[in-house]
C-alpha cells in the first residue's frame, strides 16, 4: 500500500504501541514491530498491526529497518534506555515515547548524554482496564489528546513528523511543556486515581448495612478504584514529584477540614467561630474547580438541563425511551441511570442543551413517560 | 378516604417534610402539615401534602391535632428542640426526625432530660440536588433506604409505627444504632463529598490545556463536587466526630503516600525500598473497597460485562442501540458514553450480565453496529 505517512518503527507491542500499529496501518501505513519478547511482537503482527523488525538480540543483522520516525511504546522505568539506544542506531531518525510521565524521562536522557534535538517526549492521553497487544485498537487514539513535548532544542522536522503521526491515528495534538504535561495529569488523572483508591480503601471493613446505604455519589466517585495496582504504582512512581506536589495542597485543605470538624465536636449546636467557614470554603472551593472539568467532546464545560424519566427494568425500555427522544429530535448529552433498592424500575436522568429541555418533556409527556422535576 | 395508616404530624414542609406528605397522600392518608414558615406549610398543602395544622404560634388554639406520629423534618440544628416539643405536647405520640445525623442529636435530647420511649430517630436515605417544598415528589423514598435507630429504651410501638410509614412511603426498612448510622453516611456519603471537593479544588487554577486532558476518571470522581456548599457545611457539621474518624484514616494513608512518593523524588529508576509498596498498597486496598460497594438495586455487587459499541452523535442513534438491545432481549444495567475530543461519535459502554454478553454482541454485529473489544 502507498502511502505518504512516514515509515514508523514501533519498540513495545503492548496496548498503545499495538494500536498505534493497527491504526496506522488502517491509516494506510507500513510499520515496523518490535519487542523484547518475540511472542509479543509476533502476536501484534499476527492481529494486523505492522509487520515484524529484527528480533530483540538481533539488531543490527540483515534488513535493518530505516524509519523516520521510532515509537519507544514501554513502560516509564525502561524508556529512558530504549529512546538513548535508538537515538544512536538511528541517527537520521526522530524519536518519540508515549510514557506517561515526561519530565523525569527528560531528566534522565540529559544525565546519560543523549543529544535531544530528535528526541520529542509525547503522551497519547489514551488507555484502557485491560493491557496487552490483544487489547489493541486501532481507534484507541481517536478523539483524544496527544501531548507533545518539545523545546527550543528540538528540531522542528522531528516536531512536525511526531504531529503528522498523532492526527494520522485521529488524536488531537496539543503541545505542552514535561512540567506542564506532569502537573496537568498530576492533577487531571493521578491524583483523582489516589482519592477515589483512598476513599473506596475506608468501605472495605464497613458492615454489610453500612455499604447497603451506597449512593450515586459514593459509586461515582470510587469507580476508578478498580484499577489495576501494578500498573498505577509505575505511574505514581514515575510522575511522583508532580503527584505528590498536589497531594501536598489537598492535604493542607484535609488538615483545615479535620481540624474544623475537631472544633465542631459531636454537639449539633457547637459554636466553633469559623469553622463551618472552613466547611464551606472545601466545598465553594469544589464547586469551582468541577465547573473547569470539559464536557463532551472537550469543549468548554456546558450547564445542561437534566430531564428525570421513569424506566421499567425490562428489556427494551430505555431504548424505547431514547428512540422517543430521537423522534422528537433531540440529542442526548449525558444520561444516568439511577435504580432503586430492590425495585422492578429506575430513573434515567438525561442531560439535553437548555434549549431543547422544553420541547423533549413535552414530547415525553405525550408519549406517555412519567417525568420528575 | 379511609386508611389504615396511623395519623401524622409533619413538621418541616421542605424537600423531605413535602415529599413524605405527597407520598403519604398517595398511600392513603391525610397527614397534617407545619412549618415555621406559613408559606411554606400553605405551599405543601397546595401541592397536595396534605392539610394545614396550627400555624406557628397558635400551637394548641382551635383544632389541636392529635398525631400517632410526628415526623421533625428540619435541619439538624433545630430537630432536637422541635423533638422535645413535640414529645412534651402530643404524650400519647411517637416521634421521630429525618436527619443525616442521628448520634448528636440523641445525645442533645439527653442533655435536655427528654424522655426517650417514645423518640425513634430515623433517617430516608433519599435527597436531591434541589431543595424546598416544590421540589417534593411522591416518589423520593420509593427503593431508598430508610434507617431506623432504636434501642433497649425505645417501645416497640413507637418503633413499629416509624417502619409502617416508611414502608407505606416505599422504603426499605434498614435498623441500625446511631453510632453505625453516623459512621455508615460517613463513609459512604460525607467523605466521598469531601474527596471529591478537594479533587475538583486542585482543578481551579489548572491552565486550560490542562483540565483539557482531563477524563471519564476525573469526570466520575468530581460529580459531586458541585453540590450545595450550605447544605454541605450543615451535614458535615452535624456528623463532625464520625466524618473527622474516617478522614483521620484517610489521612494517614495518604500521609504514607506522601512519604513514599518523597522517596521516590522525580527520577523513574530510584530505588527507594519499601516505597512502591506503599503505593501498591493504597491502590490494592481501594480494590477491596471497591468490591464492597452494591449495584443496581441494593444487591450485592456484580461483575457486569461491558460491551462498548460505537454510536453516532446524532438524535435517536443511541435509542436506535438501546431498542436493539431490548429486541435482542437483553436488559441493561448501566451505560456510560464516552466522547472523544471534537469528534461526531462516542463510545457506548453498556453493562450486562456476564451471561447476555456472548448473545449480544452477535446480535448487534448482526444489526450493524461496530463493536470494541
């Protein structure tokens, strides 16, 4: 297949560098596989994501592969390595990685002497649960941000090919700063893994009554609690400065907060001059903070307008409710489903834009659903 | 019209008085309504609460109503001393208050030598974002908890009469003393408020290419962090010593993050002994947290099976999907869409019993729609 993308060689086939290969052969490209374990690169060429370099040992002998542009898809603690070891085998080649940490990779490149104009740090912001070339998928990078990491020693050329790269597979770039990029996941991913680990870590000894009472907020908010330990103490540990810079900030609000609540005691009616203020303010301080969260498709955060309709727990009900709502020309937002104890139905909370709330109840009406609000 | 349910006295006609009104109404009865405010009372009854009792100030000229149960349905700064007048005028009734805090307010009727055979308190676990008498529905308590604390102290009577009317309202009845009350809503609802506030707090001065990188994770665990900053200062306040026991906990695990992450510095390959452990620990432990929290319906948490579908982003594509499904006969159990960056498509996430899974990926192959996984 011709293509005029650049010839990529990808080193890693785990999840993301398995799905780079899968989409940017979707996107009409030729690249080329390696890892150090011969089943994991063998495995990712057997799924379509490229086809095989040289064996991990045997660089070097026979076709040796010439790309322009050379993947490092490893996990933090061995980039470093990989990206100073293809920065000298390939020396007309820029060379990018997609850790999730960037400055500490950075730091380390500069301490082993390795000349940085084609090297560009990157960061497809794209996972999953579950890990591994057979996890790939060549839409994983579709929609979401690629952050790329460059400076005034970068050459421009290795900037542009790692860019080309990044909207080849649908991900948006967006350049910023390793500082900037850590602090920014620090506190849009690492640190709300840690509160959502720490908050769910005080439900495991409660009694059976006591987790019975488990709302909509608790689940919400310990959904990612789930996640896999191994893998988030790399990230934690990788990106630790940045982590723990923000922790230090939330536990001077914790602190003020315990000591509020010390203040408070168990009396309803306690005095306490200016420690409800402190109460307050941990929430004021929330409220501002949740409206700087994007919506959907990135954009600025919209204020939409919640519709509540009551579904039937079978089959079928929530699909009729939405194909109500199609008819009636509205599109969904957001929706929540909400079900009670032990009842035979739920309420589906559906987020509209403002304008179009008006016109959906009454359609919903008309068609028969029951609407709170 | 006639009913078997036992007569009874509200007081607080806000979210929790008027919507225990319209659903007591609803089963049959004809509760009478008061307030501190005479329009809010008048508002209630013209919803359809109930009827009106003396107005404030008048307690005991005319038509003094003569309740088998009163229900004090005020903040928790105000319920103890309308408890004790309540049990001081009608000695023939049970009270009973719909508080979030159930020790403190004890302990203060105590203080005030209140007699306390007759006093069961209780708390519905039902709310919403909204608040006041016109935001009362007949429907707030249907499937919700509804906690009840007796002890050695409380006539069986009283304590029959509070678990019949929550049960006429829908409820289900869950008995717990105040102390595991108290420490329940602490962890499962008051210490989620509280993370995901300071969470969303650290978002505030992000730039905003940076709360652009943020994610269905971040999204998840700072939902809440929009609620009420009053509303919250009172229900912290009111639970300060349970809330304070659980955030000293959190706290210290955290403490022991900061110290390890201080260990780790900012470089990925420091050796730093002992201190992955640490990090692996909290995530692992957050696990089992996890695990606890029940799904849909109060049952015991299942392991759904996610399937993920792609849908357009337009009206009806998604009700198109649920109708699908629904023809397949398969039920849904929870959906989360997932939008990527400034693009015309989202992914579908839909749970379902591990069992429907197999079957509904065919069928939607059949139909048409492209599957992840």
């Amino acid at each position: 297949m011709v293509s005029d993308l650049p010839e990529v060689l990808i080193i890693g086939t785990g999840l993301i560098g398995t799905s780079l290969g899968l989409a940017l052969v979707r996107a009409g490209a030729d690249p080329v596989l390696t890892d150090q374990s011969v089943t994991a690169m063998t495995l990712a060429r057997d799924l379509g994501a490229g086809r095989l370099g040289p064996r991990p040992g045997h660089e070097g002998e026979g076709s040796e592969p010439a790309p322009d542009l050379v993947v490092v898809a490893a996990p933090p603690d061995v980039t470093p390595s990989l990206v100073a070891d293809a920065i000298a085998r390939f020396p007309a080649a820029t060379v990018t990685d997609v850790a999730s940490v960037k400055g500490a990779i950075r730091d380390d490149l500069e301490r082993l002497g390795v000349p940085l104009q084609r090297y560009v740090g990157s960061h497809p912001m794209a996972g999953r649960e579950r890990s591994g070339a057979v996890a790939g998928r060549a839409d994983l990078f579709e929609g979401r941000a690629w952050v790329v990491c460059a400076d005034e020693a970068t050459e421009p050329r290795s900037v542009r090919l790692v860019e080309r790269v990044a909207a080849a597979v649908g991900s948006v770039v967006v350049p910023l700063s390793p500082t900037e990029h850590d602090e920014a996941v620090a506190a849009v991913s690492h640190v709300p893994q840690v509160a959502a680990s720490l908050v769910a870590a005080r439900l495991e000894h409660l009694s059976e009554d006591a987790v019975g009472l488990s709302g909509p907020g608790v689940r919400d908010v310990t959904r990612i609690a789930a996640s896999d330990p191994g893998l988030w103490t790399q990230i934690l540990a990788g990106n630790a400065g940045a982590v723990s810079a923000v922790l230090h900030e939330l536990r001077d609000d914790l602190d003020a907060l315990i000591t509020a609540l010390g203040e408070l005691g168990t009396g309803v009616d306690a005095d306490a001059p200016g420690a409800r203020a402190v109460l307050a303010r941990v929430i004021a301080d929330g409220n501002a903070g949740h409206a700087r969260v994007p919506g959907k498709h990135g954009a600025a955060p919209t204020a939409y307008t919640v519709v509540s309709v009551v579904v039937g727990d079978r089959p079928g009900e929530l699909g009729r409710l939405l194909a109500d709502m199609g008819e009636a020309g509205v599109n969904l937002e957001e929706i929540r489903l909400d079900h009670g104890l032990g009842l035979p139905f739920g309420i589906a909370e559906v987020s509209v834009l403002p304008g179009a709330a008006g016109h959906l109840r009454e359609s919903l009406t008309e068609g028969g659903w029951q609407l709170h609000d």
